[in-house]
C-alpha cells in the first residue's frame, strides 16, 4: 500500500459531539451519530449548524440515506447485538420495522437505489439484503472494512485493517462483476469510520480526533484498472499466508542456541512437506531465521533456493545474498501487499517478532506444525505475547507413527463472541 498516493483532505471539521462514528447525507443534510454518547445529529450544510439532536435507541454505529428513510445500524443491549433501524425524519424510529442483522452481526451501511448492503468487519464482506434483511449476494473484500458507498455505480469501500496505527485505503468495485476485484485508490493515513458521499466529494469520521473530514480520490488515480491493483481474493484467487513448522510440545521451534538436534524426521512428514512446497513460491522471514538458514548453506547462497525470500530486518542493511530481498518497511504492509500479487502461496519460516506483527495484523490464513513428543523447556518460543485473541479453527491432525502430531488450523477472521462488528 505504500506506492499509493494518500487522499486529498479538502475540510476537517469539528464534529459536534465526542467519537463520530455514523454519518450519511439525507437530502441536504449530513447526520452524524455519536458511538459513546448514543446520539444523532443533523446538521445544516454549509453552516454545519446542528438543526437536531436525537437519542439513539442503541449505538448508532452506521447510516444511510434510502429515499425517504434513514436507515442506522444499532447495536443493542450488553452483547451489541446489530439491528437495522428505519428512521423517517419528523416521525422518529419506525421500531415495529427493524430487521434483524444476519447472526446479529453487521457495520457499515450503503444504498444502491432497491437494496441496503451491510458490512461484516470481520468476516471481509459485504451483503446484499432483501427486504427482510435476508442475504441476496455476498461480496467478498478480504480486509476490514470501515465503511462503503455508492457512487456512479460502483461501491466505494473503507478498507485495511485497524490494527497497530491503522493501515486503510479507499477502493472501488462495480457490483455489476459477478466476482468483482477491488481497485485501490488511495490511503487514508488516520482511523476512519463510516463513507458517506454528496455528489462530488468523499466524507468519513477521524474518529479518535473527533473530526468530520471531506476528500476527494486524487486525480491521477481514477482511471480505470492497472494491472497489479485488482485483488485476487475478490477471484477466489488470493494467495494465502501460512506459519507453520516443527515445534516442541511446550511451543519452543529451537533451542537458544539455534540447534534443532531434538527434531525427529517421519516419512509422513516428508509426504506432507514435498506436498506443501509445491503450494508456495515465496518465503518470508526475520533476520535470526536468515541467519540460521545462511549457516545451512556455509553463507553460500538462499536455503530456500527457488523461492523468492524475503528478510525483515532494520539492521542488516544493503546486505547483498542472491535470491534473498532484505525489508525494512512495515511487514504486514508488505505482506498484505504480497497476497495481492499474482503467485502461489507464501510462507512464513520461524516465528518470534515476525509471526506476531503478522498474526496481529490479519495476514496469516494457516497455521501449521510438527508438533515434537518432547518437551524443551527453554528455548526459541514460537508464540510471543500478543495483543489480542487469534480464534482457529481445526483443518486437519495426522498422527505420525514416531509419535509426532501435524496439526492445521485455519485463522478465523470473524470474532463474533466479543464483537458484533
């Protein structure tokens, strides 16, 4: 994302109450609602007089204009289950009338003129409604999403991850696509929430500043399609990130000293891993990694020779090894960047530093391991501590004949039982 110009801001204002969070423009007015205080806010354009302050019946996380009606998603009681909300403006909430979010999870609203379509931040789509809220279409986006519209009829999307600092960008897809790919745009270099558009510019809440912030997609990036911007996951064809290896029982993938005499080799193992090669095409991995492969190879050249490999690393320099492309930018920027790149599948060796940033940034599909029937108890760890929970989910345990377990899981994107996002 890092080649991308960022978007030009053209008014940054002050929202009228804390956390803006919802926001659409209704005819000539732009309405806002207020995550932590449960309000809403219409505002008068131009003036941004506020002409009307409402009590929410829940957290007004999203809205959108559908002719005469506004719809708000709103998160209810202690578990945020997600409703949509008609509101008529001089009548109020039509609560007799609201719909269920399918599995009470959903976000961000849009209006293509017959339909709503909802957002799922974490499950990376978004869905067409009918008019009882049941799921015409699913659009698959493969990131975070924190806001879309429709403009000229194509979708406009909010999309990254909120991870760390943020890493967002606005993209475009035409839903005339039967599996449509989403073009990049531009970045958004701050936490945004919610897309809203008034004919000409583009609008979404800084929401940590407190800030409404009008822009527009720089000119130079509206044409049509290039190569290389299209998102294969929208094809199906996404590459896909594993971390995988052999580990101990106590989770250590080496002893401190680097050694790994404990290893135990099958034949089914093998079969697996001849298997799994074929899959990939890229390695990526931190410098401790590299510099252990290097000793494999007497400093000669790649371990991984064949593959494109990649080192993250601020302090190895201009080091020159062939075959091996030394990073210092932001490794999940880069691997994001990655899975969107035509190519096989990606494989992150070792673990530590490396494999957290990348686990907590969202860009690992798999994790896979050898598990050892041994326990270290010390060691090079695989898991450092992270930030927040990664759910999995069982694909696959084979039970070696030399005792040793080689388990799949597949990382969950959707955290349903602490977010209704």
């Amino acid at each position: 994302m890092g080649d991308l110009a960022p978007i030009t801001e053209l008014d940054r204002l002050h929202s009228p109450a804390t956390t803006p969070q919802a926001l659409t423009w209704h005819g000539e007015e732009l309405w806002m609602g207020s995550r932590d205080l449960r309000r809403i806010y219409r505002m008068e354009k131009g003036s941004w007089k506020v002409l009307e302050e409402i009590e929410a019946q829940g957290i007004p996380w999203a809205a959108v204009s559908a002719g005469d009606t506004i719809w708000f998603t709103l998160g209810e009681g202690e578990a945020d289950d997600r409703y949509l909300h008609p509101f008529q403006p001089g009548r109020g909430f039509l609560t007799d009338k609201k719909i269920a979010c399918p599995e009470f999870t959903g976000s961000y609203l849009s209006y293509d003129g017959n339909n709503l379509y909802l957002s799922q931040w974490y499950n990376f789509r978004i869905l067409k409604l009918g008019a009882g809220g049941e799921i015409l279409r699913e659009i698959s986006v493969g990131s975070e999403i924190s806001g879309h519209v429709f403009a000229d009829g194509m979708i406009y999307i909010l999309c990254g991850t909120e991870q760390g600092e943020g890493d967002w960008r606005i993209a475009r897809l035409n839903p005339a696509e039967e599996k449509p790919g989403v073009e990049e745009l531009a970045r958004v270099p701050f936490q945004c929430r919610s897309l809203a558009f008034d004919g000409s510019s583009f609008w979404t809440n800084h929401r940590e500043a407190d800030r409404i912030v009008r822009f527009k997609v720089p000119v130079s990036e509206l044409p049509g399609r290039l190569p290389g911007q299209v998102d294969q996951e929208r094809n199906g064809t996404m590459r896909k990130v594993t971390f995988g290896g052999a580990s101990s029982l106590d989770s250590y993938f080496a002893r401190k000293d680097d050694s790994v005499d404990w290893l135990m080799w099958a034949p089914e193992a093998g079969e697996v891993m001849r298997d799994y090669w074929r899959t990939i095409d890229t390695v990526v991995m931190g410098r401790r990694t590299y510099e252990v492969g290097l000793k494999m190879t007497k400093g000669k050249g790649n371990p991984y020779a064949g593959m494109k490999t990649y080192v993250f690393s601020r302090t190895l320099g201009d080091r020159k090894t062939p075959g091996i492309e030394v990073i210092s930018t932001d490794p999940v920027a880069f691997v994001r960047k990655l899975k969107r790149q035509r190519g096989k599948d990606i494989c992150v060796m070792g673990g530590g530093l490396l494999a957290r940033a990348l686990l907590e940034g969202g860009v690992i599909d798999k994790i896979g391991f050898n598990i050892q029937p041994i326990l270290l108890g010390s060691g090079i760890p695989l898991f450092h501590e992270m930030k927040r929970q990664i759910d999995l989910e069982l694909l696959d345990c084979k039970r070696f004949k030399n005792g040793c377990v080689m388990v799949t899981y597949r990382v969950l994107r959707s955290r349903r039982r602490r977010s209704k996002r």
